[in-house]
C-alpha cells in the first residue's frame, strides 16, 4: 500500500496528463471520472457497518465483500440460532480485529482506489480520438 505522499505525488502527475489531453479527451475523462470517483464519506458511513463488510462493496472489492458479509451472517447465526455464544462471538471478534484498520484508514484507501480509477479512465479517454 502507498503511503499519502506517494498518492499524492501520483494523483498530481495524472492531472498533469489529463492536462495534456485534447479538449474532446478531457470532456471523456472528465464524464468517466465523474461516474466512477467514489467519495471518502459515503465509505466512512458504510464503515460503520463493518462487520458486514459494505464498505468493500463499495469500492468493488467484491470477494472480500462476500467473504466478510457470509463470515458475519455465519457469527449471528451462531450466536442466536445455534446458542453458540462464544464460536459466534469469537468469530465477530475476528472480524472486527482484521476491520478496523479499514475503518481508521478510510481516507486513504478511498484515495488509492479512486487514483486507480483516475488512471483506467485516462487510458480510456487517450484511446479515444482527439
């Protein structure tokens, strides 16, 4: 994982590129980027249902999303269909520990995932003609 500096410094070098791009270019990347950019709120919000994983939804992480969300409906089930109190609860617990660093790094992870989208997007619009 990058640290924020070398986002940064990346997120700075595409806006430089998008800068060179032809005016029809930059009109494509600007409608593709606009549609895909996710925003750092909407995943803190989604954060705070982190046992159930949509926050990895959100940003396409769609196994990890399945993985969390199956792990967390299995650790409910444990606790009040099977009175497996301490299985389900040490499940959820398991959870929660690999999860909060998604909830303490939320900024940055949107960060990252929205560079990534930045950049398919300019590939996409340099495809394009001028």
């Amino acid at each position: 994982m990058f640290s924020e500096k070398e986002l940064n410094l990346e997120e700075t070098d595409l806006r430089e590129q998008v800068a060179l791009l032809s005016e029809s270019q930059r009109r494509q990347y600007d409608g593709l980027v606009k549609a895909a950019l996710k925003s750092p709120s909407t995943y803190a919000l989604l954060n705070w249902f982190f046992l159930l994983g949509l926050h990895h939804f959100y940003l396409h992480r769609w196994l990890r999303g399945v993985i969390n969300l199956a792990l967390s409906l299995a650790g409910l089930y444990l606790i009040v269909v099977d009175d497996s109190r301490i299985y389900g609860g040490s499940l959820l617990l398991a959870i929660a520990i690999i999860e909060v660093p998604q909830l303490l790094n939320y900024e940055h992870l949107v960060h990252a995932f929205n560079i990534r989208v930045m950049r398919q997007c300019l590939k996409r619009a340099r495809k394009s003609l001028p």
